[in-house]
C-alpha cells in the first residue's frame, strides 16, 4: 500500500465546498428564504397562548382522527402537552416544531416531484437511487459541516442538514405509490384520452396518497431524529437541552428534554398518520 | 353496411431487434422461428379485418394469442409496430398525440376486465371521468353520467364506493362510464370473464338490449365461444397472434378453416347457435296445384315415406297428408286433396335457435316444418338430424 499515492479525496471535496461558498450570494438567499419560513412558524407559534395551542391540537385530533381510540390520544395529547409547559420546555417545543414543520415542507416540496420524476422517467430513477441510498446512509454529523460553511450558524444549516437527511423516504414512497398504480385503472385513463397532468392528478396521485404520506410521516420522523444533531450549530429547541445535558452530565435534564421530545414525536406521527387514513372516503 | 373500422397488416413485435423481426415477418418466418433468430416476441402476425358500423364483432382466442394486445392497438394503448388502423377512413397511425386524444375521447370507450373503475371515486364520479377530462361543466356531466347509469340499469348507488358493489354492478359502471361519452366505437376486453356465470348471463343480455337501442360498433375481446357466438355478428378466432378466421358464427360452426378451430368448437353448446335452417332436411312435398291422389300415393311410395307435405304453387305451406288418407282417397276415387290435408303442422320459423324448439321436437310425433317469413315451406327438422347437428356432424344442405 505504501506504493500506492494516497488519494487526496478529502482535499477534492474541501476544493468543492471552496467553490460552492463563492456563490455567496445565492447561499445568503437561499438562507434568507429558508430562515423566513422558520421565523414565519415561530412567529404564528409565539403568538398563540399556550392553553389556545393545546386546544387547537386537540380540536385538529379531533377533527382528523375518526378512530374508537381517538379520546386515549387525545388524552396522552392533554396530559403530554400540559407537561412540557410545566416543564418549561414550551419555547423549546415551538423551536423544535418550527425545525421540523420547515424541514418538513421543504423536503415535501422537493421530494414528491422528484418521486414523480423518478416514478415517470427510468433514467431518473437510475440516477436518484444510488444519490437517495447516499443521503439516507451518510452519518448526519457530516452534512452539519458544509452546512455551516454555506449558511452560518442557527437554524437554517440545521433545517439543510435535516432536509437532506430526511428527504429520502418522500421521493421513495411517491416514487412506490406512484409505479404501484394498477396497470388497468392507467389504461382507463388513457383509454379515455386523459392528458398526463390529468392522469397524475386524477388517478395516480390519489392512488398514491396512502403510500406519499406514510413517506411525509417517516421524513417527519427522520427529521426530529435530527434536531439533538442540528443543536450542536446552534439550531435551538429541545435538542439544545439535551446537548447542553450531555455536557453537564445532567441525567434527568436530559430524560426530561427528552421525554418532550418523544411527546411531540407521538402527536405528529399519530396526526400525520391519520390524515393518511381518514381521507380516503372523500 | 359501412365500414367503421379498418385494420391493416397491423402487427406488434414485443421486445427487441424488433426491426430485423419485423423483416422476418414479411418474408413469411413463423413465429418460433423469429423468437429462435431475434429473441423477439410476435403479439399480432399481420392482421387484417374489417368491422361494420353498428356490429358486434368478437375477436376471440386463448390467452396468449394477441387478442388483447390487437383491442389495445386499436387504440393505441399499444403503439402498433407496423400497420394500420382506420377509423371512418381515417389512419389513427398517422395521429399526433392531440388528435390521439381526442379520438380517444370522442369516438372510442373501453370497458376492461377488472372493471378499471378508481376507488376513491363514487360511482357517479367514476361515470363522470371520461366527461371530466373533457372540461364538461359539472351539470352537463352528471346528467350524462346519470342517463347511462340508467341505460345499464343501475340506479340509487351514485354515492357508493365502487368496492361496495358486487362485481356485476362494478361493470355495469365500467360500462356506463364507457357509455356516457356517447362514443361511436365501444372497446370490451374480457368484459365479462371476471363474473360469475350467472351475472355473465345477465350483462350478455343486457349488453345485446343496450346494442338494440344504441347501435353502437362494439369490438368485443372474450376467450369463450359461447359468448363469442351469443354476442357476435361477426367472429374473429386468433391463435398464437394470427388471425385464423373470420365469419359470421354460424360460417364458423359449419365451416371452420382448420383442425384449430373446429377443436375449439367441439365444446360449444350448438343448441344455442344453430338455428332450424341449420338442421333441417328435404321434405317429400306434394304440390297441392299440380298434383292429385294418385301422383301423391306414387312420391310417398318412391320415397319410402308415411307423410308428405302440401304446398301450393308458390310453395306455401298448407299441411300435410298421410299415406292412409291418400289411399283412402284413391279408393273413393275422389281427386279432392285438399279434403284429407291437416294443417295444424308444428311450424318454426328458419331462424328459430333449436334450443327453443328442443321441447317441442321432442314430444310431438311429426317433423317441423320449416318456413320462412314468406310462409314458404323450407325444409323439416326430423329427430335424428338434430341430434347429428348437436353432435358436429353436417346436415346435409339442400335447394
């Protein structure tokens, strides 16, 4: 081996990132527009009391859930969220939601047309494939890097890096609810001289509308995995608590953040999960 | 009768090197012999026929033989990969995708065998697709969607789920969404293959009713020849991707074109097919005008038969006589005939299925005769070429 050059590839992607930061000024707008969005929920999630916030939350469960166990979630909905306020983690839980809702949307937003691509095009699935195995796989840690590098500190690198990390599932799933349309009812659509916009928003997307969400639910969940990562450039929230925890070796500080962690993660997954259900009559 | 559809050399070649089989074609390959040379599959070998406006015609065939790729070809589904379709004369080959569409929207509808109806829609919003994509405002369309709900007897389900209705309901939307464009051309493949017997029985006949009123050209694809020759005015039977005859069904039954297709009918119930013209056989006729006693006494005695039947010098049939009144009458030596001929003759008319005369031909001890609109004596149905007839063999045809 000692023969053998060693290849400089962390020199090359130092050399790359050196090139992205000369776009300053795409990367100030792109930041800007990201940091707008996140100062948009935060700001609605600032306003509202918090006795207000609670009661919406339950009023949306309530509203969306039709299940015979909607009163024990809407119960552990109460009784988890009157914990976190007398826990004075209030603030933080609004940190933490605006980070996920915002990564969330993003990865919304760029991730289903691009299941769609894939779904449409097999030269677009070719290429995405190996790239979506590549951002789901790479250890979180490493986006956090150019990350800061592109966008400062706070909470925008901390939205890029959970976007990047929690896109996957969205464009996969899209992708899978899309191509698992039945054969038949896309023949019906076409035999009946549908254009391929009305295809797609008539019969495949509905079609695809259990399996799209289930993605949006999991990319929601990777991305509040994110949030203990993301504090460390200085997005706050939650994580922020238990990352300040683990530097104080402050063992129920850190059960406590994290405790209200898992509560936001059970509501939006059971809120998420859902809506993916009740729609489907209509 | 016009021509609606034209289908010419219409081939497809599944998979690839599909030019270099597509030479082979034309020089006459068979189709192992392509797959062997190119690895390509040959669906549809050259297909040509013509449909009538306002028929039924049937392609039938196993699965595997093209019959569903051919359907899909005819509205490009499947991209023909050489050939032609015309519709009204005009090349669907040579369409651009707009036109495409619009054909597809006007003038053709297809019904498929799993019913091809979207889940998350009611009924009424299944009827109303074709419609919808069109840009008919929401009135126009459900009013449409309604009158062919009605018209395939389906009514009071618009707001249910089409998971909530058995599978004959399922396609009597498919069949009502296919209807509500008003389409000239209606597409049904394997339409019924997916129902029960009984429920197949019923959407045959309804389909047969709603074809009486509307008059619709209707391409229909099944793997049962019983169908095909219930629903058919014309059949196509296909095998292996060829076209192996094309008839009326009874040009099929009584004159298939080779070993396969006699095969394939040999299960048919026939009773259900032929028709008294079918089966009947040369009577002994007396010919009321012309002949007397005498004469008559000779002919039942040349041809070895105790009846003969009476008919006028325009062949009208007016009864029969028997030998022992013939005798009788010569005897008597009286000339008059007409004194002894008995005219309550059992009578069917020739295009009369002998399934409804089987009951009849059973319990009565004389031959039908059988007639035309005319009252023209044609022929009689004797006990024994029935039954030769449903076993296959030819009746010997006669005129």
């Amino acid at each position: 081996m000692n023969n053998i050059p060693q290849i400089p590839l962390a020199h090359w992607i130092d050399g790359f990132v050196a090139w992205l930061v000369s776009f300053t000024g795409f990367f100030n707008g792109v930041t800007n527009f990201i940091g707008g969005i996140n100062n948009a929920f935060q700001w609605v999630f600032d306003l509202i009391p918090i006795w207000l916030f609670i009661a919406l939350v339950l009023a949306l469960t309530y509203y969306v859930n039709r299940d015979d166990q909607r009163w024990s979630l809407l119960g552990f909905e109460f009784f988890g969220l009157l914990l976190i306020w007398n826990l004075d983690f209030w603030r933080d839980m609004t940190q933490t939601l605006t980070l996920v809702l915002t990564s969330s949307l993003i990865a919304l937003v760029i991730g289903i047309p691009l299941g769609i691509l894939m779904a449409k095009s097999r030269i677009a699935e070719i290429i995405l494939k190996p790239i979506l195995d590549f951002m789901q796989t790479m250890p979180a840690f490493v986006y956090l890097i150019p990350a800061v590098a592109l966008f400062g500190i706070g909470m925008v690198p901390g939205i890029v890096a959970s976007v990047i990390f929690a896109m996957p599932p969205t464009v996969r799933m899209t992708n899978m609810g899309i191509r698992e349309v039945p054969g038949e009812l896309i023949e019906a659509a076409d035999s009946f001289g549908s254009t391929e916009w009305q295809k797609l928003f008539k019969v495949e997307l509905p079609l695809a509308k259990t399996s799209l969400m289930a993605g949006v639910n999991q990319s929601m969940m990777l991305s509040l995995s994110m949030v203990v990562t993301a504090s460390m450039i200085g997005a706050m929230g939650l994580g922020t608590k238990v990352y300040f925890a683990v530097g104080r070796n402050d063992a129920g500080g850190g059960f406590a953040a994290g405790l209200a962690v898992v509560i936001l993660a059970i509501i939006l997954d059971r809120l998420t999960q859902s809506l993916t259900r009740d729609h489907k009559r209509g | 009768m016009t021509v609606k559809v034209e289908v010419k050399n219409l081939t497809k070649i599944f998979g690839k090197h599909v030019n270099r089989a597509k030479d082979l074609i034309k020089q006459g390959k068979t189709k192992p012999e392509i797959l062997k040379e190119t690895g390509a599959t040959v669906g549809v070998d050259q297909a040509n026929f013509k449909i009538n406006d306002g028929e039924i015609f049937v392609i039938m065939g196993l699965s595997g033989s093209g019959k569903s790729t051919m359907v899909r070809m005819i509205n490009r589904l499947i991209e023909p990969t050489d050939g032609s379709v015309l519709i009204d004369g005009e090349n669907l080959m040579k369409m651009d995708k707009k036109s495409l569409r619009e054909v597809r929207r006007k003038k053709m509808s297809m019904v498929f065998q799993n019913f091809g109806l979207l889940p998350n829609r009611t009924v009424l919003e299944n009827a109303e697709y074709g419609l919808e994509i069109q840009g008919v405002d929401k009135e126009t369309r459900e009013k449409k969607a309604n009158i062919a709900l009605e018209q395939v007897g389906i009514t009071g389900y618009n707001n249910e789920y089409p998971d909530q209705l058995s599978g004959g309901m399922q396609q009597r939307v498919g069949l009502a969404r296919a209807l509500a464009n008003d389409p000239e051309i209606l597409l049904m493949d394997e339409a019924f293959s997916a129902l029960d017997p009984l429920n197949r029985t019923d959407m045959q006949d309804q389909l047969l009713d709603i074809q009486e009123r509307l008059h619709k050209t209707i391409i229909f694809i099944s793997h049962d020849l019983n169908e095909a020759l219930k629903l058919g005015d014309h059949i196509m039977i296909m095998r292996d991707g060829e076209v192996v005859q094309t008839g009326t069904p009874e040009d099929i039954l009584t004159h298939p074109a080779n070993e396969y297709v006699e095969e394939f009918i040999e299960n048919v119930d026939r009773s259900k097919v032929l028709t008294a013209g079918n089966v009947m056989i040369r009577p002994v006729t007396i010919n009321i005008d012309k002949a007397g006693p005498r004469l008559t006494l000779k002919r039942m005695k040349n041809n070895e038969v105790s009846t003969a039947y009476v008919v006028d010098n325009k062949r009208t049939l007016v009864g029969i006589v028997d030998a022992n009144d013939v005798i009788g009458l010569v005897r008597k030596d009286s000339s008059d005939l007409r004194s002894i001929v008995k005219t309550d003759v059992p009578t069917a008319h020739v295009d009369t299925p002998i399934n409804d005369l089987m009951d009849d031909i059973s319990q009565t001890g004389i031959p039908f005769a059988v007639v035309n609109d005319d009252k023209q004596l044609k022929g009689i149905i004797v006990r024994g070429a029935v039954l030769g007839a449903l076993a296959g063999n030819e009746v010997s045809h006669f005129e």
